[in-house]
C-alpha cells in the first residue's frame, strides 16, 4: 500500500538552495521508499518529538505521519536541519 505525499509549502523553498540534481533524487525517493514504508525514518526526540526523519545522503527529510499519509514538513542539509 503507497501511503499519500503531501507537502507543507514551505518545502519548495527548502529545495531551491539544493542542486537540481539532488532535487530529483530527493523527489524520487521520496515518491517511492518512503511513500511504500513510512517507517523508514527514524523518530526524533526532544523539541522534535512526534517527527520523524529520513535521512537521503546529506539530506534529512523531516516529516510526520498522519492519518490519510505522510506530510513533508522541511527539506534541507544535514548542517542545518534541526535548527529552530
């Protein structure tokens, strides 16, 4: 069962400062690993309780899972993800 991708809007900021070519990798495995196992991720504690992450090379994809899929909240490096 592929579970529904939906994207906050903040997320295609996220993605302009990436290069293009890393953009479509993300897309991609995001579109098809995690949409097939939302429980890739893994969870995150602290001030992020509740989120999870996925990590795609140098890059976390932040995001939670609700009740109709997943929802992408942040999309950046590694360097700079978790700050608030």
């Amino acid at each position: 069962m592929e579970y529904k991708i939906v994207y906050k809007a903040s997320v295609e900021k996220d993605l302009k400062g990436a290069d293009k070519s890393d953009t479509k990798k993300i897309l991609k495995k995001i579109e098809t690993d995690l949409a097939k196992e939302p429980d890739k991720g893994t969870a995150l504690s602290g001030t992020f309780q509740g989120l999870y992450r996925y990590r795609i090379g140098d890059y976390r994809v932040i995001y939670a899972k609700t009740v109709d899929g997943i929802l992408v909240l942040r999309i950046g490096h590694r360097k700079g993800i978790y700050r608030v």
